[in-house]
C-alpha cells in the first residue's frame, strides 16, 4: 500500500510539474509530449528502484535473524529456550506463564515463536522487494497519464488551467484513497495532498518561467 500511494503520488505532482513548466515555456506540442514522456519512464524506474533497494534491506535483516535464532536452536536448545523466555517476560508476561508458554511452544516450533517474539517478525511472512517495485511502478505510470494526456489534448490556450484543474481532482482522490486504506481521517488526507502538490506545480511553473526569461 505504501509504495503504490508513494508512487501515484509522485506520479501525479513530479509529471504535472514538468508538463506545466515545459507547457508554460512552450507550444510546441511534440516538445511537451517527448519532456511528459521521458519524465514518466524516469520517475516510473527511479520509484521502482527506490521501493526495491529501501524493502530489501529490512527483507535482509529479518531473514538474517531467522538464520541467526535457527542456529542458535542448533546449537544450544537450552540458551534459545531461555532467550524465548526472558523475551516473553520482556513483552508482559509473569516469569511462571512466560515459563508455560515457552515449554509449550518448544513441542510445537520454536523457530517462530524466538522470531516473532524476540524481533517482532511475522516468520515465513517477509516483505517482498519486487511486490513494492511494481506497485510503486505501476502507480506512478498509470497517475502520470492525468495531467500527461491533459497538457497533450487540450488546446494551448487551456493546457495549463485544465491540467492544473485534473491533477487537483487527481490528487484528491489519491489523498482519499490513501486516508481510506489507512483507516486515517479524509479531510485531511485530501486537503494536505492537494496543498502539497499544488505548491509543488507553483514551485515549478516559477522556476520554469524565471529560466525561460
């Protein structure tokens, strides 16, 4: 969820924002398509990048502590069965039922139990790099299309005002959703993702005219 609302976000302000600079320097239709364009593969490959590199690290600490509690199992049961137990303590049990519980866990798999307690791990459950990947890319691909068809359909006289008008809609359904899948109130959601992104199109409509003097 993260990586997809990350990458539909950025896809809707990061393409507004250089189809409405280019647009605002130019009328050269083709011009404004090829820049929209180049922004959108770039954008789409540099979120996908970004979301596989930041999940693989914590996808690589939780199986590396798997492997390390395994063979601590291996090793020395008993140690592990104290490290399960002092864990259990540490999360709110009373000595006698965190002894209980892990006596219990230790006929059935002890593995997860150490896992799950002692990092706070879902075992057998890790984060998958390539799922946030395609979710980010996908994202910002199918977002980008909004203000990129917009500033290519409308005529010159209306590009701007009209892609600036879609990419609000846009980014109030983005905040909508996001605040949705959350469970986080709407309201809020929406008119901070607006805001956001209208200043960040302002931000860049400025700077594209100050350099096209």
């Amino acid at each position: 969820m993260r990586a997809g609302v990350l990458g539909a976000n950025d896809g809707i302000i990061s393409i507004a924002g250089v189809v409405i600079g280019v647009a605002s320097a130019t009328t050269n239709i083709w011009i404004i398509f090829l820049s929209g364009f180049a922004a959108i593969l770039a954008g789409a490959f540099s979120m996908a990048g970004g979301e596989y590199v930041s999940v693989s690290t914590p996808k690589d600490t939780e199986e590396a502590a798997v492997s390390r509690e395994k063979l601590l199992l291996d090793q020395d049961r008993e140690l592990a069965k104290k490290s399960l137990d002092a864990a259990y303590i540490q999360n709110g049990e009373c000595k006698t039922s965190a002894q209980l519980l892990t006596n219990k866990i230790f006929l059935k798999n002890p593995l997860k139990a150490l896992v799950e307690e002692k990092y706070g791990i879902e075992y057998e459950e890790f984060t998958n790099p390539w799922h946030a990947a395609i979710s980010s890319f996908v994202a910002f691909f199918l977002r980008s299309l909004p203000p990129m068809l917009s500033v290519t359909i409308f005529p010159s006289d209306y590009r701007i005002p009209a892609t600036v008008l879609i990419v609000g809609v846009a980014l109030l359904l983005t905040g909508y959703t996001s605040a949705r899948l959350g469970k986080d109130p709407t309201r809020t959601a929406m008119i901070r993702n607006l805001a956001i992104g209208l200043l960040t199109m302002g931000v860049t409509f400025l700077l594209e005219q100050l350099f096209s003097i």
